[in-house]
C-alpha cells in the first residue's frame, strides 16, 4: 500500500489518493505519482479543459496561483500548446496541440504498459515530460527514451525533467518511425493518437513486448486505447481496446477533408435528395461508443461533424476522397429526423447500415472490439480476430 507522504501537495496527494482508492490506478505506480508532481510540468499560463462545459479556458499562475494549482491537482486533461506553437495570448488557440492528460487516462495507460523492472521502454509524445518523468522515476533514467517532432515542446520537457531530477533521453525526431538506435525496447506507449499504427513500432518492439497507443479513425474524435502484443516471431502484434478516450493527432495523422464550401456550394442543403430516417439513431448515440464503431466501418474516408444545442444536434458527414455529403438534425429520444444527401456515395446510408448491425450486435462498447496490425496494415475486428470488420 503506497503511502502518502507529508511533503506532498495536499491537493496533488488528494488527487493520487482517489486514484489509488477507486483502482484507476495500479498500486506499483502510486509512489512514483506521489514523487513525480504533474504541476512541475505545467507551464505558468495553460487551458484545463472543463468536462461538464466541454470548453478550455486559459489560467495564469501568476494572476491566480490557487486556481492554477487547483487545476494542476483536478483529474482534467490540461491543453498546454496550440495551433503547433503559432499561438499567443491567454485565450485559448484554434487548435490544441500539445497537452498533459488527465491523471485517471494517465495512470490507466500505464497499467496497461504493464512495465516490469528493468524494461526498456520508448515514449513516443515527450509533451510536457510528465509522463516520461513517471516512468524514468519507477525504471530509472536510462531505461526510457522519450521521442518528440516539436522542438521547443521537447526543449521545455527537457527542462521540467531536469529540474525534476530525471534525465531520460529526449530524442527531437518524427516518433511515427520510433527510435531505431534503442531498439529494442520491452515497451513502447504513445501519448499521442494515431489512424494506423506505424509497422517501425512494431519492429523496434521485442518479441512479447507490449504496445500501448490512442487510436482512432478519421470520423471523429472518438478514439480508444489499444494495447498490442508483438508476435515472437515479431510478423505482427494483436491486441484488444481498453478504454475510450480523445487525444490530440499525430501531426502526419491529422484529418484533411476539404472546406465545407467544396461540398455544399452556396450551402444550398435542401438542393439536395431528401430522405427520413426511422432507424433508431438519435443524437444519444453520436458519442461513444457507437461513433468509434462507426469509425472502424466508414471512418476511413468519411468524416463527421456534430454541433448539440440543447436537446438536438447538427450532425454532418463528409466524404475525404469524393464531395459526398450528408446532413441532418437529430434530437435526444426521437428516432426520426430528415435527412439530406449529396454526392456519389448516401453517406448517410451507410451511417444507418452500421447502426442496424451495431444494434443487432449488442451495441457492443469499446473492450469487445481489437487490432490486428501487420506489415499490410491495421485490422480492426469484433471480439475475436476471426470477426473482422
């Protein structure tokens, strides 16, 4: 049983204390929470992401060093870069780039890591260094290599680890080719999502070694956790989702659809064919974990959008490699709304065909789909890699 010391923050020691006590976090890591304080890694002005608001507002240490530290100690992901470094000013950017996960998504992933000691493991995301800072903490500095694309990202991690006392190797690369020079590693964990898991990661993993990374597809930001075991003979690795999360893209993995204007010029919607749909899909559904499901079936080359006011939701698809198109309006417990659709492809007709199999699968959550990932690529699957999608 890890035990809290007096030295903690009480706030930082609250917070640890909660994880430990509702199993979010496995006991082996409790000490090295208590030793690694994630506010060490926080720079002086950031954005926490408000859950029950679903916004990001800015907060300045020097003007309000209690709220500040608050946030620092709250179980929220905490946005610390945007628009890749172009942004200024307290508001919050156009689009996050760079940030440190909420503890509770923090410490699930490295349960899921199921380090041992002496493991060599390699970090691709340095962000703020917390992470790497918890891991070099329980397995010692030379035991973990920490990859991050942006340089000042890594130069200001680099800094927050040394003044931490932790020196892992922090590598400034494109940590979508891993690390060849360390390989192999036991190990290797992303802090950072990806569309396809890159087949380098899986060669610089040792046989029976473990990859850990968000995952997603191109339909939206309903991506999960998926945890790999490398095949010995290292042709593949396998593995089931965890847990459902949202993370910030790698930047060669960010979705390119063209502007809404090239789909709907004149936004002239009701040009369109109309349809109704009486499926059951209602805007309760848009979320997890029918969304990640939907992603694994149409995400490749289709796109969503979804803007909830009150009880309904502006809901739009859009093809990635065709101007196909789809809107429509859906509201909470009413299964019917009109529906437009424009383009070569209905996708709102394949929306619908993967609600019905959704449905008649049991609605299946997260943790019954995996990955399997090969040379040829990922391959996405229903409770058992003899149900692929």
């Amino acid at each position: 049983m890890t035990v809290i010391g007096r030295r903690v923050r009480p706030g930082w020691a609250e917070l640890v204390r909660s994880l430990l006590d509702s199993g979010a976090m496995a006991p082996q890591w409790g000490e090295a929470f208590c030793a690694v304080d994630r506010a060490r890694f926080l720079p002086p002005v950031m954005w926490p992401y408000d859950m029950a608001t679903r916004t990001s507002a800015g907060s300045d240490r020097r003007a309000d060093r209690a709220g500040w530290y608050g946030w620092a100690d709250a179980d929220v992901p905490i946005t610390t870069q945007w628009d890749d470094g172009r942004h200024e000013g307290a508001a919050p950017g156009r689009v996050p780039t760079s940030s440190a996960s909420a503890p509770s998504v923090v410490a699930a992933m490295l349960r899921d890591l199921d380090v041992h000691d002496g493991a060599k493991v390699l970090e691709i995301g340095t962000g703020t260094g917390w992470n790497a800072a918890l891991l070099a903490h329980r397995l010692g500095d030379r035991q973990v290599t920490s990859v991050e694309v942006d340089p000042q990202v890594a130069a200001t991690a680099t800094a927050a680890l040394h003044g931490a006392g932790r020196h892992p190797d922090v590598v400034v690369a494109d940590g979508l080719l891993g690390h060849p020079p360390g390989a192999r590693y036991d190990r290797l964990i992303a802090t950072v999502a990806v569309r396809a898991i890159p087949y380098a990661w899986v060669r610089q993993t040792a046989p029976g070694g473990v990859i850990v990374a968000p995952w997603g597809t191109a339909y939206s930001h309903a991506d999960a956790v998926v945890r790999l075991a490398v095949a010995d003979d290292r042709t593949g690795a396998q593995g089931r989702f965890t847990r459902p999360v949202e993370f910030m893209k790698a930047r060669a993995h960010r979705t390119a659809r063209a502007p809404h204007s090239e789909y709907v010029p004149g936004n002239d919607v009701a040009a369109a064919a109309e349809s109704v749909t009486t499926t059951g899909l209602t805007a309760d559904d848009l979320g997890h974990p029918f969304s990640f499901a939907a992603g694994l079936r149409i995400g490749r080359d289709c796109a969503s959008a979804a803007d909830r006011r009150g009880e309904s939701v502006s809901y739009w698809l859009y093809g990635i490699s065709d101007r196909s198109w789809a809107a429509a309006v859906l509201h909470d417990g009413r299964p019917t709304s009109t529906v437009y659709q424009g383009g070569p492809r209905r996708l709102w007709d394949e929306l619908e065909s993967t609600h019905r199999w959704w449905t008649a699968a049991g609605r299946p959550g997260t943790d019954r789909f995996g990955l399997t990932t090969t040379p040829d690529g990922d391959r996405p699957w229903l409770d058992t890699p003899r149900q692929p999608l």
